[in-house]
C-alpha cells in the first residue's frame, strides 16, 4: 500500500502524565516536541500530506494517534481503546477521519487499539493484547472482510502491542523480535529476527519504500541494509519512556 497522507498530534505539556511500564524517567517535553517534529520532517520526506492536529488537553497519551483507529484503502476504523483514560481521544481522530475515509467503529464490549493491528496487503494481523480484546478483534475483521479482506488473531504476550515486536518491512517481509520469530501465523512471510538486546528497535515503519527505524540499534540497521530500501534513524527517546515508538505516532493511508 502506497500512503499520500498521515494524520499525527502534537504532544501535550501533560506528556509525563501518560501511561506507561518502562522505568526510563519522566520525558523531556522540549526534547519531545525536537523528536516529534523531526517525525513529521521524515513523513513530508516520504512524500506524505501530513496532517498535525493539535494537542488534546487532559489526554497525555493522545499523540500516539494510531491507537485511535485503522485506515485501510477502503474504510477507517474508529478503535474503542483497552486502556480507559484514553477512550475519549477518539471523537477527534474519527472528525479528521472523515475528509479521508467512510467510518466505522469498535463498539463495547469490543476493545481494540490500532498498535495490535498489522496490515499485510488484504490480510490483517491482529495482536489480542491488555488493550485489543477477542470482540475488538472479530469486530475489525467483519468490517474489513466486507471489502474481502482475511484476518488472524494472535496471542501477545510480550510488549505492550503487537507492533512493538512485529512490523512490515517490505510486502511479504517482517521485522520481528525472537518472541514471534517462530509463530506459525507467521511462517508465509520472511522473518528478519532481531537481537533481543535490540527488541525496541522492533518498531521500525515502513513509509512508500524506505524504513524509518528508532536510532542508535547498528545490528538491526545491519539487518535492514540487506533489503537495499533507504534508511532514516530518527531519536524517540522521550517517547520510549512513555512505552512509544515510530509507528504509534502517526496513522498513515
């Protein structure tokens, strides 16, 4: 799938208020806003028409907007997200929505959170995690299996989200960490495994033939060369500490 657009949010001052397990320290917010506008300098330079809606007061975690919903070619799925601080960061995200795609939505007691969801041409991978439950995920399989579309659910039972182990790196390629390597729902596509000492690095994304991946992993740069698509490394440290990477922060279609 070739993207046009991506929608992201600015980060809100309330950013150290989100929910987060990693114990890295509370996020520089002046530093953040540096990350978070190098993040849409990368997507302008995949030659995306980017779309920065504005913080969204009393959600800190709203700037990871793929959460928020699903956009495939023919339809945007409003998600209904796992975590219960962060159910009000949809309205927003679903008005944007709008210009873009018809909508649909998660309906309880459907959970669902958009960094359990991986696209693989018209096949969707769907992580059932602490925040996509099993009726989250039937709900987003019904929806797109009207446009002939097939889905599978797996088990995720290491990191936060599916797509902080697993995330295409070309149409029949997967990056993957050693948690997911061997899975069998896996097994149609290659696997580039990465070290576990560089499982973050997991969360590269993959934007109209070149990799945006997090900076400072070289053993999964050197992983990612062998595909010949270019490459840019871009510093999320202060998102990390809120348990975020690449691909939460933006929704791209």
């Amino acid at each position: 799938m070739r993207f046009t657009h991506a929608i992201v949010r600015r980060p809100g001052k309330d950013l150290a208020a989100g929910i987060t397990t990693a114990a890295l320290g509370p996020p520089d917010y002046v530093k953040a806003l540096e990350q978070f506008d190098a993040y849409v300098t990368a997507l302008k330079g995949c030659n995306l028409a980017v779309t920065v809606l504005d913080p969204l007061d009393g959600y800190p975690d709203a700037h990871f907007v793929e959460d928020t919903a699903v956009v495939t070619p023919d339809i945007a799925v409003i998600t209904n997200p796992g975590a219960e601080p962060r159910k009000g960061e949809t309205p927003s995200v679903a008005s944007a929505l709008k210009a873009f795609r018809t909508t649909a939505s998660i309906q309880p007691p459907g959970t669902l959170d958009g960094g359990d969801v991986l696209m693989m041409g018209t096949h969707f991978l769907i992580g059932l995690s602490d925040r996509t439950n099993a009726e989250g995920a039937r709900q987003l399989g019904h929806a797109v299996a009207q446009f002939g579309c097939t889905w599978t659910t797996i088990d995720v039972a290491a990191g936060l989200h599916f797509k902080s182990s697993v995330n295409a790196v070309g149409e029949e390629t997967l990056l993957t960490t050693p948690d997911f390597a061997g899975h069998p729902a896996l097994a149609v596509y290659r696997r580039i495994v990465i070290a576990p000492h560089e499982a973050y690095a997991g969360n590269t994304l993959l934007v109209n033939s070149r990799l945006i991946m997090p900076a400072g992993f070289p053993d999964t740069r050197a992983k990612l060369q062998t595909l010949g698509l270019p490459i840019t490394e871009l510093d999320t440290s202060e998102f990390r500490k809120m348990d975020g990477g690449l691909t939460c922060l933006s929704l791209r279609f």
